[in-house]
C-alpha cells in the first residue's frame, strides 16, 4: 500500500469514529454535563448563600455555552467536512431549549413565585430582562419547529426561520452582559465571559457570510489535496 492510499482509509476512519454512536453519545454527554454538574454542587453544598439566584445563573449559562455550540456545528461541517455532525445539531438545540426552560422557570417560579404583575414589570423596567425575553421567545418558536413535520410544512421558510439563532445569540449575549453587571464603557465588572462569548458569536456569524464560507471550503479542499492528491476534493457547504 502506497503513502498515497493510506491517508484516504485513515480520513474514513476518522469520520466513523465520530460517527454514530461516539458522537451521539458525545453530544449527550455535552448536553448532561450541566445537570450532573449542578447535581455534584448540591450534594456537596456548593450552592452559595442564595441557591434560587445561583441555580437560576447557572441555567442561564448552559443554555448560552449550549446555543454557541450549537450555532458551531455549521461551521464545523464547512471547515472538516463532516457532514454527520449536522445530525446532531437539533439535539443540542432542544438542550440549549431545555436549559433554557430550566433558566426562565426558575426565575418566574422559584424567584418570583409566579408572580406574574411583577415578572411584567421588570421585563419592561429592566433591558437583560427583556433582551432575554425576546431571545426566549425565538428559541421556543426554534425548538417547537425543529422537527422533520415542520420542516415539511415550512419549506424553504424553516431555513429562514432558523436562521434567527444568530439574532438569539446575540440578544442571549447582551442579556447575559448586562445581567452580570459589566460596563464595556468602563471595562468594569464581570466582562470577561461576555466579551469571550460574543466574540465567539460574532466569529460564528462571519463564517456563516457565503464568501467567506467558500473561501474556507476551498482553503480546506486545498489543504486536503496537498496532504493527498488522490483526494478527491469536497464541495461541502
């Protein structure tokens, strides 16, 4: 066997190992590990002297770390070229879904005890409050049309439809920044995180701009056949 036909067997080995089942277990493991975290902090009494406050934030930050992993996948495809990853992206939308579910409840059950005059009143007298609400209201509409039937139904508009992750992304960023109390103006307060995370969105959203989609797949399928010309280069968008 010549150097020529070994790289193409371990490419194909690389893609069935992250095939299924790995990456589908992978995925869930992603996906779990916010739950046995929080589980790990309340057996071991880690929750802070304000556990509803501190529950509440830590759902909040699953559900942003979980929406920019998921607003990855795409990207990723475009850059390796495997394809099989884009099955898994609706199964970590429901989880950004349900840790956001998890987030929302929290605040209007546990904090504010359902009570729902007040709950109105912040959502218009406080911006992250509101900002969050927006970006909540998306993500239900995302994860409620997620499926194959409403793909059928929507056609062409499902794509359009969910594209609205970039602007969930970015109001979940504000809301987030600006309910940790951080001043860009200022660089005060906790930024960091913030600033990490829309960065993170903003460099996924660039990738997502078609020129430069196809500059990245063509860099990609250059870099494939220098390593193996008998490659046959892939035209993966």
């Amino acid at each position: 066997m010549n150097s020529n036909t070994a790289i193409p067997i371990t490419e194909n080995k690389m893609k069935n190992t992250l095939s299924i089942p790995w990456l589908r277990l992978f995925v869930h493991f992603l996906g779990l590990l916010p739950m046995a975290e929080l589980l790990y902090k309340f057996i071991v009494d880690q929750l802070t002297v304000n556990p509803i406050q501190f529950i509440e934030q830590f759902f909040g930050r699953a559900a942003l770390n979980l929406l920019v992993v998921t607003m990855a996948v795409t990207p990723i495809v475009s850059i390796t070229s495997l394809k099989k990853l884009s099955k898994h992206r609706r199964a970590l939308g429901l989880y950004t879904f349900l840790y956001f579910a998890l987030h929302f409840t929290t605040f209007a059950v546990l904090d504010y005890g359902l009570n729902f005059r007040q709950i109105y009143l912040l959502t218009i007298q406080k911006p992250f409050i509101l900002l969050g609400t927006l970006a909540g209201l998306m993500l239900i509409a995302l994860a409620f049309t997620s499926f194959k039937t409403w793909m059928k139904r929507l056609g062409k508009n499902w794509a359009r439809l969910h594209k609205l992750v970039y602007v969930i992304g970015g109001l979940a960023v504000f809301h987030y920044a600006l309910a940790v109390k951080g001043s860009l103006s200022t660089l005060s307060g906790n930024i960091v995180r913030p600033l990490i995370m829309g960065g993170l969105v903003i460099i996924l959203l660039v990738l997502r701009i078609p020129a430069v989609k196809s500059r990245v797949i063509s860099l990609r399928n250059r870099i494939l056949e220098l390593f193996s010309p008998t490659l046959k280069p892939s035209i993966t968008k």
